[in-house]
C-alpha cells in the first residue's frame, strides 16, 4: 500500500497530466521530470526537477559529466546554464512535452510552487499547512568546512539539531548524502540559497525562519531549547 505521501503525490499530479512529459519519476514526496536551460552560447543544459509536496522545486544539473550542482533553485540552474536572458526562469528553463520544449510556466508542474509563494507572504507555513524551515549549515570539526541539512522533515531537523549541539561533529558524521573531508564545500555563490519560500536567497523572514515548531523541536531532547518548547506547549 503506498504511504501517505506518494497518495498525496498522486492526487497533486494526475497520470492524464504528466502521460506526454519526459523521465517522469516518482518519489516518496516529490514527482522528477527531465528540464533544462537553452544558452545560444553554450546551447542546452539539461537537469533533473524535482517537484515536492510543499511546492519546492529543486533541481539537480547534468550538464556535463562532471557537474556536480544539484538542489539548484530554477533560477540559479538558469543562471549556472549561461542563459543570456536571465531572471526569467519560469519561461527559459523547459521541460519535453510530446518531443518539445515547454516553458514551466505552460505546464501544471508550477501550479503547487506558485500556491506556496502567494501563502510565504506573511506566514511561515506552506500550502499544506507545514511549517517551512530554511536549509542551515554546520561546520565539521576536523576539516572546518561548512555543510548543508536541508531542514524539510521532522527526521532532517533532529538530525541538524543534533549535529549542532556535538562540538566534535564531522563531515563523516552525516547520515545522508555520504561526504568525507575530502570533498570541496560548497561556493560562495551556491550557500546564499536556503530554500525560503519568498526568496532563494532570502537571509531570515517569517516565511523561512521558525522559532519552535512539533517539527523542530523535540520532547526526548534535554537541551534547554527543547525542554523550554515542550514546557511552554503544555501550557
């Protein structure tokens, strides 16, 4: 029986609508579609779009062999793929429909993204009701780089909450997308993007930053950040 998300997933995105796009997978909370960006200079960068449950769009690139971009925001794939004409992502990055090339902004795939920045306005909370929570970075004690939780789950929250309080904690520590020391950090230009739902490169707002959520804090935790959220919640 599917879980609650891939039935949530499949009421978001018919079979009748995605039947004509191209490399359609599905996920635990998200559906994947072949896209890319066309530069009359360096011709077509092609990607992987993720599409999530809240709306998100995230975007792993393939341009060449040995590009290693992934959870792009659209705009900075456009960006990355030397797009002339940039800052107009929804119309210059495309997806194949029936063997052609369709601006995002002619298929359904925006309908949820544009939803969630409408209710990102005032509010912290996406179209679902779920508390949005902007990627964050921790530092490894050993080789002293920055590195990126993504904060979208309960699960993905604990385990940025934890890595925060271990003074010792390490890039070899990280449950999910295996890195070592060895592996470079990621560009200037790349940590500005935290996944806000008012704007990628938002730096804190009502929209991304959360003070105390069931999502973020914990009742089995005895940090005093978490003891203070469970105490008051019982008030």
């Amino acid at each position: 029986m599917a879980n609650g998300a891939e039935r949530e997933m499949v009421l978001l995105f018919s079979e009748e609508e995605l039947r004509e796009m191209s490399g359609v997978k599905r996920g635990g909370d998200y559906i994947e579609v072949m896209c890319g960006c066309t530069s009359h200079r360096y011709g077509d960068a092609v990607g992987r779009l993720r599409v999530f449950i809240n709306g998100e769009l995230e975007i792993t690139c393939e341009c060449t062999p040995g590009c290693d971009e992934d959870k792009m925001t659209p705009a900075a794939f456009e960006k990355h793929s030397g797009r002339e004409t940039a800052r107009k992502w929804k119309n210059n990055v495309w997806v194949i429909v029936n063997g052609e090339k369709v601006p995002l902004s002619k298929t359904v795939l925006l309908k949820y993204y544009n939803q969630a920045s409408k209710n990102g306005n005032g509010s912290h909370r996406s179209h679902n009701g779920r508390v949005c929570h902007r990627d964050e970075f921790v530092r490894c004690n050993k080789c002293n780089k920055e590195r990126r939780f993504r904060l979208r789950s309960k699960e993905e929250c604990r385990i940025h909450h934890d890595a925060l309080a271990d003074e010792n904690w390490k890039c070899a520590d990280m449950p999910y997308d295996k890195i070592t020391c060895d592996d470079d950090e990621e560009r200037a230009s790349r940590r500005v993007y935290r996944g806000c739902t008012r704007s990628p490169t938002c730096k804190g707002c009502t929209s991304c930053v959360c003070f105390g959520c069931e999502i973020c804090r914990f009742s089995d935790c005895s940090c005093q950040t978490c003891t203070d959220f469970t105490r008051n919640a019982k008030v």
